[in-house]
C-alpha cells in the first residue's frame, strides 16, 4: 500500500530498491483496476496482459493518455466521487476527466508535500501565486490549474493571489507580500505562460524595482507556446533573475491524470522521479524501452491512481533520460528532460488552453 | 475563552457552521468544509492557538474530532 512508501524520503531509493517497492504496488493496482474498471480490463484482455510474467515495472501494460479524454474510467462507485479533476480546456478540445476518492486525493497531496519539501524544507512558507483567486471559484468543478494552486496552498502558508480577475498585475498586493515576507524563503507559482505574460513583462512596464531575491520560483506546463514565442529555457530564466532577483528555479513536469506524482527540477536543473513514480522512454515505432539518452515517448508509471485505472499511462510527451541514481544533486531515481508533445499530438497542455486566447 | 472555546469558534466562523454540527462535522461531508474552506480553518486554528502545523499534520486533519487528537501535538489540550 501507498503507506509503505511513506517511510522513505522521496529520493532516497536506488534502482534495484525503488523496483521491488513500485512494481508490487503497480502490480497490485492493476489487479485492482482490472476487477473495476470494465474498459481496463478490456484493455488488459487486448495486450493480453499476464501478472505472472511482471518482473519490473516496465513489464505493466500502458494505457494510452488520450482514454482518459474518449471514456469516463473510473474503478470506485459513482457516489465515491468526491472530486472530479478536469485537464483544463475551456476551448472545446477534449478534456481528460479524472474521478478521485477521498484516498486518492489525500495521498496526491500527501506525496506532493513530500516532494516539494525535499526542495524547500519542511517548514511551510508563504506563497505568492501568478494567478487569480478566480481559478478556485468554482469549487467543484477544478481545473488542473486551480488543483495544482489548491494542493501547493496546504504545503504554503498565507496563499497571496497577484492577479485580478482580469488577469492585470496587481502591484499594490505584490508590494504589501514583498513587505510582509520579502526577507525571508517564500514560494511564487504560476505556469510557465503566465509567468511571463502576466509577470514579467508586466514588471517590465513599471519602474517600480521589485526584489523577489529570497523566493523560488515554481513552474510548470505551457512550455511549448514559450518555444512558440522563440523563449527558451535559460533565456527565461535570464530575464527573471534580471528583472526579479529570483535564482531558485523548481520547474516541474506533471499531468492530470498523474496529479501528486510531479518530475521537480533539481539544482542542477535535472527534472527527477521521485520513489512514487517512474519514468520510461519508448520507442515511437515499436514501442520498446530506448536505453538511457535517447529520445522517445515518455511512459510514467505512479503508485497513486486508486480510483481511476491511471497508474501506467503512455504520454504524448518526448523526453529523455538523463541519467539514473547519479545526479550531482545527491537525489536518487532516474532524471529526465522533456522535450515537449510530440509532433502529431494535439496541443494539451493545461496552461496552453488559456494561452491559445493570446495567439 | 477555554481551549475548547476558541477551537469550536475557528470551525464556526471559518466554515460557517453551527455549533451543534460540530461533533459529527467532516471534511469534505460538509459542503462548506472542502478544500477551499480547509485552507480557511487551517489559518484560523493557527491564528487561534499561535501555532504553525506541519503540512502532514494539515493534510490529516480530516474530522472535528481528529483536529482536537493534532493540536495536542502542539501543546493544546481539551
């Protein structure tokens, strides 16, 4: 169960320990889904999947993404929903539904906290969000955007949202934070998009100097409309160090459908699996596993989904592994780059739905 | 105001509930209580006792009755 990870740090596992705790748990998970979910185990029936022959946790079947977008998959009663978790897509593209129990959620919280606070501590600090207060309104209905906020709020203290409804910079809220906390470690989180549009270049128009020296920066998703607007990863970060004073950068890797499970970014700027989840690379003709360096699809695998056959999902991501159980950074597991959707992948990204009103 | 006092008032006026649903009062069975309002009574319970809680202990914090078994964690007694 879930709990037995609960005794390690998120990084503390090499290779051959890390294995024996996450293929049991994914074993077991997909066990479970099979005698759940109807649509899972027409799948497993398909690849004709057999337990007995699961020596690691590559050998689990994966499960397209894109399902989750065509079906409702879920392995719990109906009246067991308490949270159902969108992929943001106001635009009318496909969303990804994702059915949570009351465990499920808890522990995607749970492992979040955990691995955040291998970065920043354990004590928790305040947090000022490149968002508006309008991403929780609805609070049924939540967004990736809204859970990724909500679930950084529990690990924060004093949550501090910088944009107005009509997502303008508020600088007179930005000003009473710096006040208040601009001494001491604090967190800002926002998209990556959002960062820029709504942050940076906002700051750019003001003379006021805002020093944010003492914060780290947390980012994720959006990525490509960046690369679309020729911004690249250290040039993003050159232009915030210049105008904000912020050298800790957490960039983060993650999705709906694995929410809780996130690939933080290390000092060294490596993108790392923590004991939760695994990362593989695979082939995009044959699907077999690429060996470590090369590019290919990014299959992860999480010991979190309970409620909803989620826990091997095949991206329409491309990364590679860097390495594995060597980082310079001290934290064990395997560590990625990303490289962004892959070529005939219909554009997802939860923040790039909003960031397609700015084409 | 007893401990008990200023506990059942960070609940009430957090969550805006009343006082008789306190007892059998869970997070997430009571529409006010979702993740949205447990933000809201982590800040008040706090404020109230002059504590910080630990993210764990945040993230446990699923019942009236278990929120009184954490804050003992923190020195304060019913």
């Amino acid at each position: 169960m879930i709990d037995d990870f609960y005794a390690y740090s998120p990084y503390e596992l090499d290779a051959a320990a890390k294995s024996r705790l996450l293929t049991g748990e994914l074993k077991r998970l997909t066990a479970f889904h099979r005698e759940h979910s109807p649509e899972y185990a027409g799948f497993l029936r398909t690849v004709g999947y057999d337990e007995d022959k699961v020596e690691k946790a590559s050998d689990i079947p994966f499960f397209p993404v894109r399902m989750f977008k065509e079906f409702d998959l879920i392995s719990i009663d109906r009246s067991e929903v308490f949270k159902t978790l969108t992929s943001s897509g106001t635009t009318g593209q496909s969303v990804s539904k994702i059915f949570l129990d009351k465990q499920t959620a808890l522990s995607q919280q749970k492992v979040m906290a955990r691995i955040l606070g291998d970065f920043w501590g354990k004590k928790r600090i305040p947090l000022l969000v490149i968002d508006t207060p309008a991403v929780l309104r609805d609070r049924k209905m939540f967004t990736a955007r809204g859970a990724a906020v909500l679930g950084l709020s529990v690990i924060a203290r004093d949550t501090v949202y910088v944009l107005n409804d009509d997502m303008s910079l508020n600088t007179d809220r930005l000003r009473e934070f710096l006040e208040k906390y601009g001494s001491q470690p604090f967190t800002v989180f926002g998209f990556t998009f959002m960062v820029w549009q709504h942050f940076y270049k906002e700051l750019l128009k003001t003379d006021e100097r805002f020093d944010l020296s003492q914060a780290f920066l947390m980012t994720g998703g959006g990525w490509k409309k960046l690369v679309d607007s020729a911004v690249s990863h250290s040039e993003f970060k050159r232009c915030i160090t210049e105008t904000t004073g912020i050298t800790h950068f957490l960039d983060h890797y993650g999705m709906a459908e694995q929410t809780g499970c996130i690939y933080a970014e290390c000092e060294c700027g490596h993108l790392h699996a923590s004991i939760y989840s695994d990362v593989f690379i695979r082939d995009p003709e044959d699907f077999s596993l690429c060996p470590n360096g090369t590019k290919g699809i990014i299959q992860v695998v999480s010991a979190l989904p309970g409620s909803y056959p989620g826990h091997s999902l095949l991206t329409e991501d491309e990364g590679i592994i860097l390495g594995e159980d060597d980082c310079p950074c001290g934290r064990k597991g395997k560590y990625i780059e990303i490289l962004g959707r892959m070529k005939s992948a219909e554009i997802r990204g939860c923040s790039d739905t909003y960031a397609d009103k700015f084409r | 105001m007893t401990n008990l006092e200023l506990y059942n008032n960070a609940f009430v006026e957090s969550l805006g509930v009343d006082e008789a649903e306190l007892e059998e009062l869970e997070y997430q069975k009571n529409p006010a209580w979702d993740s949205v309002g447990h933000m809201g009574l982590v800040a008040a319970l706090e404020d109230a006792f002059d504590i910080m809680m630990d993210t764990d202990d945040i993230i446990d914090l699923s019942s009236y009755k278990k929120g009184k078994e954490i804050l003992g964690k923190y020195d304060v007694t019913f």
